[in-house]
C-alpha cells in the first residue's frame, strides 16, 4: 500500500515537503547526487545529465528536471547509472585542457572532484575541438574556452541573476562555445566585472584574474614600501579555505599572515567606510534638506555603479559622489603616508584584499589615479590571499592572532557590517538617526529592518525630520526590478543601497567557492557578530575619523574631503568600439548608413530597422551603392533607436524615416555625380 506523499530511494521512504524535484528530495535523504548545471538560485538546464536516477516504470530520468510524486521507486546508484556517469565525465575530459596541475580552480573544480569519485583514470575518447585563444583582456576575470564545458552555469547567472547577458552560447553543433557577443573579449562588452559567472563555474574556464605574481613581486622590492588593506568580508571568509567553518572571524590570522608575507603595514577598509558614511551621511542629508537628487543610490560596490553607467546613466546624479572605501583608502594614503613614513609617492604600494573582482576593474580606471600613480595598485581576491598563504608554507590556523596598525586600523561597527546587503543602510541609519535627533544614541544601534539576504527590502524609518523610506537590493536582476519600478512611479525611496552580488560582499566572487546557500547565512552573522564585539558602533564615533578631519579636512563634505573622497560618474559604453559591416557596396562614392546597436537601441527596435533598411536597398538595386554597419554606439541611449544615413543622424528613428532619408541621401550623391 502506497503511502500519500511518499515516495521511496534506494528503499528507504522520504516524505514529499514541497521540492520542486526529484534532486531535491534525494539530497534531503543524505545522497549527493552529481550535478554541473544544476544551482538552485538559477533555472533548471539539465545539460549535464549526471544527476540521472532510475525510476520504476519510467527508466533512466534527469532528477533536476522531473517533479517529485508519490509512490515513485528510485534508484540513484546502479551499474547502468554509474557507467553512464563515467561516460560523461570522460567525454568532457576528452575535450577539456587537462592542466589540471596548474589550474587556478585546482582543488575546487567539480569535474576534477568528480572524476577522482567516479574512477576515472583513463579517458578513451580522442580530442575533437581545436584549442581556442585565452580570453585576458578583463581586469577582473580570465576566461579559458578551453577549459568549459558547455553546462551554461555562467551564462543563466549573468542573465537570470544579473540581467547582463555579456556572455551565452553562440554557433551550432559540435562548434558550440560559450563567448561574449561578436566574439568579443569580456573587457569590450558589458561586462560589470561581477564575476558571478566565475563563481557558479564548475572548471577553470572562468576565474578571478589573478595578481598574485605582481604582489610577490612588488613585495620583494627593497624599494618599495608595501602596505595592505583588507575588507571587511574577507575576515569571516578567509578561514573556510583552511577548514574553519563559515563565518569564523579570522580577523587576528589574516592579519598575522599579512605581517608574515612582508606587509609593512596592515590597515582595515572598515576605517574608511566608516569615513565613507561620514561623506555619504552628510551628503544625502544636504539633499534632504534641498529636496533634490533624491533618492541618493550608494555607490560603494564598483560593478552596481558600472551597471548604472550602462544601463541607466540618468541615474548618475542620483549615485552617490563618495568614492568606495577601497578608492578613499588608496587617496589618503597616497596623500598622508609617504610624508609620515618618509618615502616617496612613487615607492608606496597600496595592495587590497577584497572579496570582489569587480574591484580590481574599479582601481584600474583612469579616474583614481594622480599623476599616472594609481591610488590603489594592486587589488587580490580573498582566493588569491589564501593561495599566497599556502604558497609561503603559513599554517593559517596555527597563526598567533595580530592587531591591525593605527591609525586606519581602527573602526567601528559600522564599518564592519558594509559586507553585508543592508550593511551599508544600516551604517547610515546609525549616522542620519542620531544627526536629526541632536542626541546620542545610547540605546539600540541595531536596524533589524534593512537585515537578511532577500533579494529586495524595503522598510520605512521615522525621525524628527519625517519618514525615511529605504530600500536595499543585491544582486543585478533585483536592481534592474527596483529601478525600472521607481522609473514607473510605483515606489519612492530616499536611500538606495544596491550590491552587485547576491547577499552582499560576503557573496562576492573572490571569495572561497561555495555551493550551499547557508554559507552566505554564517558569513553574514559573523560580520553582525564582529560589530557586536565591539565597543563603538556608529561611525561618528571613531575617535581616529574625528582626528583625520580636525587635522586634513575640516568637516564633513567640505571642499577638500569632496577632492579627495569624491568622483564624479559618466555615462558608459555598453560594447566598445566596433562595426559589423551588413553591406559592402562597390561604388566609388557609397553612401554610408550604420544602425547603433547598443542595448538601449537595440530594445527599442533598431534590429527591426536594419533588417527593413537592407530589404529596401535589395529590392531598389542599391546594394553596390550603400555601406550598412551596425555599430556600438551613438551614447544617444535617450532618443534611440538611432541610426546615421549619410550626414543625418536620425534619433527616435522608425523604418519609415530611415527609407525616406535613405532614398533623399542616395538622390544627393546622384545629382553631385552628374555635376
């Protein structure tokens, strides 16, 4: 007798409790089911097809794609399974660069795990696929085509997640590849260097670019002086690579192992977040009181601000002008350090330790450098701090706990919860609450509201000066949602915090590779749990900030902090440089027509008009007359779609205005022809 709502693996019965499927319900009986396409927080692909299970009356099925009933008999572990899942692990083998040895994925790459687990010591199958150039051309990500294997992990991330789409498969059959668009580099599309892609990839094929031989490097320089910043997400990370568990604060041997590489001094970014909220608070009450530029957006995460380039560049004066604490690090200590340390501008090295590789993006742009000197130099994922650490032969865990060096050492809780979603509302909460009541808070620091790792939150905060509405959003997709939804004048906030990664900095991409959603979950509690440990919680209350504006700045938003901790934001190409010629034409004197194919363009009908443009040219006989590009982009993303006949440059275009300009443009060249 069948009982309701049970279904039975390998003999055993398992309740149904709402699983979408057959995968999920077989992991909660405690079997790991293989898989390379299947993430929960993406849709359902079943590529892969190693998560086949054998289902009584059915045969062989994907368990990711096949719904869960009652009264099922599976079996997740026969001879025919495990051969077919031998199989495919050795075919992709077949294709795949074994380098394994030297792989920056080495020791986290699933396809390696599985095949140590399944015995594969042998692969039968001869390569088929010719060896493609290594895509380097990013600063934040390196992409190997070589080593992929076509689950499309990546590509349903930046798409369903992010809302990007800067890469997805392109050609057919056994010439399938995974690439940006027009067989770009990932630096010359759009790209924002999120690098969530490399974090669901199960191989090598996308990684964090790596700087490690560059630190070693400058490190070994007797005549450089070299000095560290690390993040506040980085401490309750740093240790899953050693074994400790999620969300371990490791503050004291992260630290310690710094100091041991040869670090001359280790700072904490906390501090200048806490300076950032110095800035960011003083700034968003000014607009308050002016009722303008509202709602002010954050702009401490480097690939949300890309994203807003892009994608909603009339954002800009809504963004924040506060640098990020990575940037405001690297300008005052650039500034302040060589005078105090007796060395020249030159010689000091700034290094981050970041759990971001949207970061190393955001120290490489032109607008934080002085002088051709970068204000931050070198930029290392938290991966890339663990593998220095193992490369000098440090037992991380053994390490005796060390202090950061003062001055930016110090910092309040307000700094340390920036790594989580939320963190940064919060921090400015405990700034703006206390600045309108006139009073110190002594009571409660904590805004439970902004908390948690929801895609979008949203809550409403009372003071003296009213109600402030806030809402906080992380990861891409839930950006785009909120910002297409204040476009329609659905919602009004006041402050908008937005992180590019779901969950926050603690979910960055450069840190420890994870699979498990609760993960994010420890790591999160640890940062509230470091804030809580300490004596200060608000950033006003840094005794070391006070100093640094009585000393260098004055006040809050005075003249000098805006040069220093400030930028400035500009609209951004979404895909650089470039034409895809359409139609040649023969003639002497062609007449030129190139159609923007930028995003904006594109969305709002520019393929439709280059399709009826070149129809119209081949039914007229023009071909041997007209050149037609299309070309990216016009940075008219307002009035598109745009497109340029001849001297004209159409916005707003329809088909019906491109053919008659067409056909005037073609009657000029005719008539100077006969002159």
């Amino acid at each position: 007798m069948k009982t309701a709502n049970t279904l039975t693996i390998d003999g055993l019965k398992i309740t149904i409790e709402g699983e979408k499927n057959l995968l999920e319900v077989i992991r909660k009986a405690h079997i790991d089911i293989p898989t390379f396409c299947y993430h929960s927080e993406l849709s359902i692909y079943g590529a892969c097809r190693l998560c086949m299970v054998d289902v009584s009356g059915r045969g062989v099925v994907p368990s990711c794609s096949t719904p869960p009933e009652a009264g099922m008999e599976i079996q997740t572990s026969t001879g025919q399974i495990r051969s077919l899942r031998k199989m495919i692990i050795e075919l992709l083998l077949a294709n795949h660069e074994q380098s394994c040895t030297t792989c920056q994925k080495n020791t986290s790459c699933k396809l390696q795990e599985l095949a140590n687990r399944f015995g594969v010591t042998k692969v039968r199958f001869k390569k088929a696929a010719a060896a493609r150039p290594l895509d380097n051309s990013s600063p934040s990500i390196t992409r190997d085509p070589n080593k992929c294997i076509l689950c499309g992990d990546c590509v349903r991330m930046c798409r369903e997640e992010q809302s990007v789409g800067a890469i997805d498969f392109a050609f057919r059959g056994s010439n399938v590849t995974v690439a940006p668009s027009f067989g770009k580099g990932l630096s010359e599309v759009e790209c924002v260097n999120c690098g969530q892609c490399a974090r669901v990839c199960p191989t090598g094929a996308l990684t964090p670019k790596s700087d490690v031989a560059e630190t070693w490097k400058a490190l070994e320089d007797k005549s450089k002086y070299v000095i560290v910043q690390i993040a506040p997400a980085v401490r309750v990370a740093i240790g899953e690579h050693f074994g400790l568990e999620p969300g371990t604060i490791a503050t004291g041997q992260a630290v310690a192992a710094l100091k041991r590489l040869g670090f001359k001094k280790v700072f904490d970014t906390s501090f200048t977040a806490d300076l950032t909220i110095m800035e960011e608070g003083t700034e968003f009450l000014k607009r308050l009181e002016k009722k303008e530029k509202l709602p002010i957006f954050t702009s401490c995460c480097p690939g949300w601000v890309k994203f807003a380039e892009q994608y909603y560049p009339e954002l800009n004066d809504n963004l924040s002008s506060c640098r990020s604490p990575q940037q405001m690090f690297g300008s005052l200590a650039k500034e302040l350090l060589p005078e105090k340390y007796g060395i020249k501008k030159e010689d000091l090295v700034i290094v981050s330790v970041m759990p971001c590789t949207a970061k190393k993006y955001e120290a490489a742009q032109e607008k934080f450098a002085v002088n051709g000197i970068k204000d931050i130099d070198i930029v290392l994922t938290t991966q890339e701090f663990a593998r220095m650490i193992e490369e000098a032969g440090l037992q991380f865990n053994s390490l005796t706990p060390e202090s950061f060096d003062l001055p930016f050492g110090f910092k309040t809780g307000a700094g340390i919860i920036f790594g989580n979603s939320g963190g940064v509302s919060e921090a400015v909460l405990r700034f703006v609450n206390e600045k309108v009541c006139g009073k110190k808070n002594t009571g409660n620091y904590d805004f439970l509201q902004v908390r948690g790792l929801e895609g979008i939150k949203e809550t409403s905060i009372s003071t003296p000066a009213g109600t402030l509405k806030l809402a906080v959003a992380s990861g891409l997709k839930n950006a785009r949602t909120l910002v297409e939804s204040m476009k329609r004048k659905e919602v009004h906030y006041d402050i908008v915090e937005i992180m590019a990664c779901p969950g926050g900095c603690i979910g960055g991409a450069g840190q420890p590779v994870y699979y498990k959603p609760e993960v994010k979950e420890k790591r999160a509690k640890g940062l509230y749990d470091n804030d809580k440990m300490l004596e200060l919680h608000s950033s006003q209350d840094n005794p070391y900030i006070k100093e640094l504006y009585k000393d260098n700045f004055g006040e809050a938003g005075s003249r000098k902090a805006h040069r220093f901790l400030h930028t400035h934001y500009a609209s951004c190409k979404r895909t650089h440089s470039g034409e895809i010629s359409i139609l040649k034409g023969n003639s002497v004197n062609k007449l030129e027509v190139t159609v923007c194919f930028g995003t904006s363009c594109f969305l709002k009908g520019s393929q439709s008009i280059l399709k009826g443009l070149v129809d119209h040219i081949k039914l007229s006989g023009l071909e041997d007359k007209v050149e037609v590009k299309a070309t990216f982009c016009f940075e008219k993303c307002n009035s598109g779609p745009n497109a340029r006949i001849g001297r004209k440059l159409l916005e707003k275009c329809t088909i019906g205005l491109a053919v008659e300009t067409l056909m005037d443009e073609i009657k000029i060249l005719k008539e100077c022809a006969s002159v």
